[in-house]
C-alpha cells in the first residue's frame, strides 16, 4: 500500500507540472495535438447521442472517449465548467 501512495503522489506532482507547462508556458504538444483533439471531443458537444460502435468506427478511443465525457458531464451537472482544463488534464 506504501508503494501505491509514493508512485500515486509522485505521478500527481508530475502531472501538476505538466498542467503547468500545458496551461501557462502555453505547450505546444498538449495544446495542439493529439491531448488537445481528445479534450475537445470530451468536452463539446461533437458526440452528443452518438453511441460507442459509431465513435469506435471513427476513433479509436472510444470507450476513453465515453468514460471522460461521462466525467465532465457529471462534474459540470456539479457546476464546473466543460471548457475550463483542469478535469481531464492532469
């Protein structure tokens, strides 16, 4: 269990670093390529009532796709913002 939580808390430092590198040195790698076309799919309303087989005849990762856009629903029912990085980024 101690091993869980040091490799947990070191992969969520390290994450943290990467946000900051993504959201205020504006990184070109996460803002623009492939992290940036997954956030964009989980988080508008590109697949609203689209189901699993017509994402996965498309996209390859569409179950990924479901699971996050799931979360970001269910965070912005909360009242957090779909279009704000700070969910599915880290």
């Amino acid at each position: 269990m101690q091993a869980f939580i040091i490799t947990f808390s070191a992969c969520w430092v390290w994450a943290g670093v990467a946000a900051i590198y993504a959201n205020y040195l504006n990184d070109p790698s996460q803002n623009s390529l492939d992290a940036a076309e997954f956030y964009e799919l989980v988080s508008g309303n590109a697949i609203n009532n689209i189901n699993i087989l017509d994402i996965s005849s498309t996209l390859e990762n569409a179950g990924a796709i479901i699971v996050w856009k799931t979360f970001y629903s269910i965070f912005n029912f909360i009242g957090f913002d779909k279009r704000t990085l700070y969910l599915g980024s880290l």
